[in-house]
C-alpha cells in the first residue's frame, strides 16, 4: 500500500493526498511537480528512476474498507539527503537514458 508521502523532498511543499502535483518512483520518493519539471528532469535523486504521478487514494469507501479513512496517508515528512549541487549533478548524468533502460 502506499504510504502516499505529504511533501516535496526537495523543497518541502506540501502534497495532500488528493493532489495532482504530487509524483513517485517506484519507492515511493515523493516530489512536486515542479521540482519534478525543473530540478530532476524526471530522475529520482535517490535511485536514479523515472518519476511517475502518483494515485490518487479515494476519499470516501465506494468498496468496504477502500478509502483514505480507511488507510490514512502518511504523515512523516521526508526531505533528500543530498545538496541540491548533488541532485542536479546527478539527475543531468542520468536523465537522457529512457527510465527503463536506468
């Protein structure tokens, strides 16, 4: 399940779990869309995969026990370890290989 992260490692914006800005790795590193767009160019700084939107939880159980009621969104901030020199050295060696062939 995921845990549906409520920030931007990046820059700390805050991402609500209905948002649409909010993107994901296949770890589930959290980001804006903006960051996204500027700073990764669609490299995630931690593993170096692309970056998908994240899903949207449904608010309310349209099936028992499915909603965000029922599985609440995290509310652990999460920030990057690295520099932001680190991100953009890194994301710029990365980000003309196809996210399947990383």
């Amino acid at each position: 399940m995921l845990e549906l992260r409520p920030n931007c490692e990046c820059c700390d914006k805050t991402l609500p779990p209905q948002s649409n800005e909010a993107y994901i790795c296949s770890y589930e590193c959290t980001f804006c869309r903006d960051c996204v767009d500027t700073l990764l160019q669609n490299v995630c700084p931690n593993c170096g995969g692309g970056l998908t939107p994240r899903p949207i939880r449904p608010q309310f159980a349209r099936r028992r026990g499915l909603s965000l009621a029922d599985q609440p969104a995290s509310t652990k901030a999460v920030h990057t370890s690295f520099t932001e020199h680190e991100i953009r050295e890194f994301c710029h060696s990365v980000k003309d290989i196809e996210p399947q062939d990383r």
